[in-house]
C-alpha cells in the first residue's frame, strides 16, 4: 500500500518507480496509469508489476554483493528461465 493518492482533472496520472532491496541494482514502476474507468475517478486500483535489472551492477543474485557494471549493460526484465536470479 503506498498510501492515498490525490488525482484531479489536471493531475490524472500516476508513475512510480521502485528498488527491489537489497539487490545491487533491480527496480519496478509504473508510468502514466490513469485510474479512470467508464469515465469516473477509481477509488481503489492494483497495478501487477515486472522486475527489472538496471544493468549497473555485475550481480547475479538477489542479495548479490556491489559489483559495478562498467559499462552499463542494458535495461533488461528479469524472468525466470533469464537467469539464476532467484
């Protein structure tokens, strides 16, 4: 629960953006969620997110030790079958 949001018709979006701790460099977010549906306001809403890997840091595991990443690989999904992240 990230707590109450407050949305009007000049504030209608909400993008949020998260480090998965304590990995080295793993985050998840959201961005531009409108939480409108059949045109009124919604008073609750959930938002299923991905994990990511931020490609800074050279661990391969959730609790990985710092390793820096020099230089940065690319912003990638973490899934599954991509590694033994797990």
């Amino acid at each position: 629960n990230i707590g109450t949001l407050r949305f009007d018709s000049n504030h209608r979006y909400v993008t949020s953006l998260s480090k998965i701790d304590p990995s080295p460099d793993w985050f998840t977010g959201i961005a531009n969620i409108e939480p409108v549906r059949d045109g009124r306001w919604l008073k609750r809403f959930t938002v299923f997110v991905l994990p990511f890997d931020a490609g800074t840091d050279g661990g391969n595991y959730y609790a990985s030790s710092n390793s820096p990443q020099v230089p940065p690989n690319v912003i990638t999904r973490i899934t599954r079958s991509s590694s033994s992240r797990d």
